[in-house]
C-alpha cells in the first residue's frame, strides 16, 4: 500500500534533494504512471523527467531576470486585452513584439493618452526580451531620476550611468509628466546619448516627443538628446478609452445580492 500511496519513497526522495531535482518530486508519480501505461523505455523516461526539470529551472531563471528587469509579472503579451476601444498599428506593434529592432539597435516611443496601456506594451517587450535572454532594465522616469540623484550624494552615479548604457534594451515608463531639473535633464542627456545606435531604448509617454523640450531646463542638451532618440525609434500611437476603466469592479446588485456564479 505505501508505494500506491508514495511512488517515490523516502530514500530516492533524499537522493533528488541531494542532487538538487527535488523539485521533480512534484511531477514525478505522474510520469511514473505515464511510463508504466505506455511501456516507455527507461532512455525516454529520463529524458522525459530531466526535461521537465530543465523547463523548471528555465521558467524560474526567467522570472527572477524579469524581477530583477523591474518588470511587473502581470504585464505579458498573454494578459494584453486592448479590445475594440484601444487603436494602435498592429503591424508595427507586430514588428516590435519580433524584436528585430534590437538588431538595428533602434528602439520604440509608445505615445498616447493616460490609461490605454503603454506601459503594459513596453514591459510586454521588456518580457520577450527575458525569455530571448537579452538583458532588460525598466524604470519609471520620476524613480529613475531620483535613483539618480541618491547616486551623485554617495559618489555612484559613474556606476549607474554604466548600468544604465550598458544594458540591452532599457525601458523608460512615464517619461516627461512633469519638468526636468537641470541635473535631471544632464541625466537623460548622458543616458541616450551613450546609448546612441549602441543599445534600444523604449520610452512611453502621455506627451509627443515634440512637447518634451519646453519641459527640460537645458534647451541645447535636451535637443540633442531627443533628436538622437527620435531618430532611431519607431513611434507606436495608442488611442482610445482608459484601458484600467474597463477594469472598475461592476455597481452591485440592484437587490444586494451577490451575482451568480459564471
């Protein structure tokens, strides 16, 4: 009865853990089972369990770069549903998602009102980019900038400036809500002029790119850096309703009772 009830035992158990598989624990009885049912020849059946360990280890390692990326989980290509109130260009969004642009390297303004979900198109990319083992860093502008500043007080910012150039693609969110200091305006200067046909950026934007100088505070650093980045990306327009409106819990019941369940 107790190998129906544990196929496994406790000695192959121990034996997983010592080779770091016991998270096969999991699914292994299912292809023990599989295997007795199919008469699998002992070759397959390992191959069967080292490639699910294999897939295993791969979807964490991926999860923790997203992480790392700054890359909310929940913002894939999977969980996007503009329905018919979002407009964009679907064949350039197609273009982007192929990330060839990464090969130019170019990269991508996401423009449009507040609330059609430019930020969940840009951390969607950011996704891809993970799981094609690229590397990602993403930040919102007002967090970048500030992590920024920290830096020039503890004598970092070379450090971060390197951080910032070097990675693959780089994804700015919300970028020029609000006017740029002086240090903040040197600050998106040297990040996209070092990154420059060297490495894709993508910044999203309730603004267009043309309303961005009069928010900077040095007029020639700021025209430098805009034109050097609007010159290498493709600008992706989104329209339409507030995509988190549609997202509103609906009103109650008119009687106050709970809806039915689906």
């Amino acid at each position: 009865m107790s190998s129906l009830t544990d196929p496994i035992g406790p000695d192959l158990t121990a034996t997983l853990r010592a080779l770091k598989l016991g998270k096969l624990t999991a699914t292994l009885p299912e292809r023990l089972t599989l295997a007795r049912q199919t008469d699998m020849p002992h070759a397959d059946f390992l191959q069967l369990i080292l490639s699910d360990e294999v897939a295993r280890r791969e979807a964490g390692s991926i999860a923790l770069r997203a992480r790392n990326a700054g890359l909310d989980p929940a913002m894939r290509t999977e969980t996007w549903d503009p329905a018919a109130a979002i407009r964009y260009d679907q064949r350039l969004w197609n273009e982007l998602i192929s990330l060839r642009f990464l090969d130019g390297p170019h990269g991508a303004l996401i423009l449009g009102p507040v609330g059609v979900g430019k930020t969940h198109l840009a951390t969607a990319l950011g996704h891809i980019a993970v799981r094609r083992r690229r590397t990602v860093a993403m930040a919102r502008a007002d967090k970048l900038f500030k992590r920024l500043t920290a830096a020039r007080l503890d004598n970092t910012l070379d450090y971060e400036y390197r951080r910032l150039t070097t990675v693959e693609l780089l994804i700015i969110d919300d970028f020029a809500l609000q006017p740029l200091t002086q240090a903040q305006t040197t600050d998106f200067y040297e990040v996209i002029t070092e990154r420059h046909r060297k490495a894709s950026t993508v910044v999203t934007s309730n603004r267009d790119a043309s309303e961005w100088l009069p928010l900077m505070t040095d007029p020639l650093l700021a025209q430098s850096a805009i034109d050097r980045l609007t010159s290498t990306c493709h600008e992706l327009i989104v329209e339409g309703d507030s995509y988190r409106r549609r997202q509103r819990p609906g009103p109650p019941p008119v009687d106050g009772t709970a809806p039915a369940a689906p």
